[in-house]
C-alpha cells in the first residue's frame, strides 16, 4: 500500500497542515539555497572551474562554510526564543493554523 494513501490510519489530511508543511518546506528550501550560494562563492573560484571532482581545499572550505552557518543559525535561533520572539508573536496568519489544529485534537 502506498505510504500516501492511507498507510496511516487516523491521520487526516487537511488544507491547513498542507499549507503548514508548504510554509516549512519553503524555509528549509530557502535556508538551503542560501548556504549553496554563499558556500559556493566562497569556496570555488571560477576561474579554474572545468573539473567534475572538487579539490580537497575546495571540499575542507565548503564543510567549514557549512558548519559555521549552520552553527550561527542555532545560535541565532536561541537568542530569537530566549527574547520571546515566536510566531505567535509576530506571524498573525500562524493563529489561524494553531487554533485549527488544537481545535481538531479535540
């Protein structure tokens, strides 16, 4: 059976958590073209880029590239909720999927 067709019974598919997912999607989605772009302008020169393989300084650069942007998020990320900010807060349409999906637990 398809893990998409009701391999899960008891979960409900609705517009609000698809529209939740969609929104999630999106910011990682984001995130990671971010990092891509940073990383490779960073790290591959374009003047010799005519090889398939990286070089290993390429390849050492793009880790450290990687590690410290994400290590920066986290960070930036507990400072953010430490300071009270959530999507509660500050993203008015967030209510509407909280309260549609505490409603439907009931």
């Amino acid at each position: 059976m398809s893990m998409f067709m009701g391999s899960f019974p008891g979960q409900e598919v609705s517009q609000e958590k698809i529209d939740i997912a969609e929104i999630q999607f999106n910011a990682m989605n984001s995130t990671f073209n971010n990092i891509l772009k940073t990383c490779l302008e960073k790290c591959i020169s374009r003047d010799g880029y005519g090889e398939g393989d990286l070089a290993k300084g390429e390849m050492c650069c793009i880790d450290r590239c990687v590690a410290k942007i994400h290590y920066s998020n986290r960070v930036i990320g507990g400072f953010v909720q430490t300071k009270g900010f959530g999507p509660e807060t500050y993203l008015r349409h967030y209510n509407k999927f909280q309260d549609t999906g505490e409603s439907q637990k009931k």
